[in-house]
C-alpha cells in the first residue's frame, strides 16, 4: 500500500509541474500563445500609439484621436475604460 501512495503523490506533483509550466508559458509569452491558441493573427508594425488630440469632455471622461501604426480612429476615455468610437480616414493635416 506504501509503494501506491507513493506513485500517486509522483504522478501528482509530475501533474502540478505541468500545470506551473503551462502557466509560466502564459505568462511570459500570452500575446503569441493567446494567439496560436485561438488562432488570432499577431499584427505586425512596431507597435507605435500616437495621441493626435485630446478633447476634455467632463472631469471625468474625454475623447481622443489617436494613431495605431497608421490607423487612425477616435476613441473615447472613462474613469476605468477606452471606447473605440470610429475609425477615422485620411491624414492628420486638414485638407482644404
């Protein structure tokens, strides 16, 4: 009966190291795994978020432009959470 306890508790901690692993892999790495793991493509670009404009609305809420490696949109900013709002067309200059 020892000798079955004991391959229970190897096989149990063998089963937690594979769980802290999975977890560790997630961590480090969560954009590239969440994205292989429901095939969500990964955008390529460096990444660059430019604030155009900022508009204050209230004490506590504003809206902004902004540029995401090259697109454009308009989002809105609350206390705890950012709306995209629409995506903008053309160029930062005013076209006349």
């Amino acid at each position: 009966m020892f000798a079955d306890q004991a391959y229970f508790n190897i096989a149990l901690a063998g089963g937690f190291l594979i769980v802290l692993l999975f977890l560790r892999q997630l961590l480090i790495n969560k954009k590239a795994f969440i994205s292989k793991l429901f095939a969500i493509p990964i955008t390529k670009g460096d990444g660059a978020i430019e604030v155009e404009s900022v508009k204050k609305i209230t004490s506590a809420a504003s809206v902004a432009i902004i540029n995401v490696d090259g697109e454009r949109m308009l989002v809105g900013i609350g206390e705890s959470s950012v709306t995209k709002l629409k995506d903008l067309k053309g160029n930062t200059e005013n076209e006349e």
